[in-house]
C-alpha cells in the first residue's frame, strides 16, 4: 500500500477535516491528473517510436478524417503552429514511417492532402483505445449535474489560464506551481 493510500485509509476518508476537497486539494488532484496524462503521453509517443508533435498532427488528421475533411500541409502547419520547412520534415517522417500518406487534393491539382493510414487509425485505437473507454466509463458514471458541474469547472480553468498575464499583480493566498 503507497503512503498516499495509508493516509486516505487510516484517516477514514480522504478529507477529514472539511468534508470535502478545499481550493488547494481541487488543485492539486487537477495537478496529478496533468502528471498522469504526461506520463501517459509520454508512453504512446515511447510505444509509437514519435515524438509529441508527430502525435498531435496524427490526432488532428485522424480528427479531420473522421469529419470528412480534408487537411493540406499548409492547414496541418497552421493548426500546429509550424513554419512550412517544420510541416514538410514532419510529414516526411510520418511518411517514411508509414503512418500518413501524401495524396493529390481532389478538388485543386496544385494542392496535396495529408491521409493518416488505416494502419495509423488501427495503431491509435490499440494504444489509446482501452484508456479511452475507461475515461468515457467514468463520465458516464457521473450524473447529469456532477457532469455539468465538472464541465463548468474545466471551462472555467481553462479561461482563467489563458487569461494569465505576466504582468498581473499576484494576488493574495497560496502560490501554487503549475
């Protein structure tokens, strides 16, 4: 049994003292589920042989595949956030490693398309698909409100990241590292 199991286990509950999780607790199980989700990034990207760019272009691929959309070097550089000469080393080493083909564009003949293989599709839904399920089991678990109320709060952290700026003033309370 970890230390972290004891604690829970010989206290009787995970939060004694209050009840529940106060602000500092949210943060922190928020923090370790970041850490859990790096560390199971980082196995996919080990298993896949690529490295964290090479997985999120294959996963915006595979998303514009399943919608029906077609995605030039140009678009996959733009939603990446790549300069050209980037996209074009990574689509050359998706290629070589057969994950991606390049195609004619079906509607300009100047233009290529991008296409995930089907090998790639099967080989995501293999590494991801069982903790996909599990993660889609535990929301479903949740009732309509518990659901509306964790979604609230994931977009409410969202917007409060996005809103930082280095030059605001901290304010008062604990100083939690990100």
């Amino acid at each position: 049994m970890t230390t972290e199991m004891h604690a829970r286990t010989s206290s009787g509950y995970w939060y004694p003292e209050h009840g529940s999780p106060s602000s500092v607790d949210v943060l922190n199980l928020l923090r370790r589920y970041r850490s859990a989700e790096a560390a199971m990034r980082a196995r996919t990207r080990s298993s896949m042989s690529m490295g964290e760019t090479d997985l999120l272009a294959l996963r915006l691929l595979l998303q514009a595949q399943r919608k029906g959309e077609l995605m030039r070097q140009r678009d996959l550089a733009t939603a990446l956030g790549l300069a050209s000469a980037s996209v074009t080393a990574l689509v050359d080493r998706l290629v070589k490693t057969g994950h991606v083909r390049r195609e004619p564009h079906p509607a300009d003949r100047r233009a290529t398309i991008v296409v995930p293989t089907t090998d790639t599709d099967d080989e995501v839904r293999a590494t991801l698909g069982a903790m996909h399920r599990r993660m889609i089991d535990i929301v479903d678990s949740l009732s309509d409100d518990e659901r509306r109320a964790v979604a609230i709060f994931l977009e409410r952290m969202a917007e409060a990241v996005d809103r930082i700026d280095e030059h605001d003033a901290p304010e008062t309370g604990p100083i939690l590292m990100a």
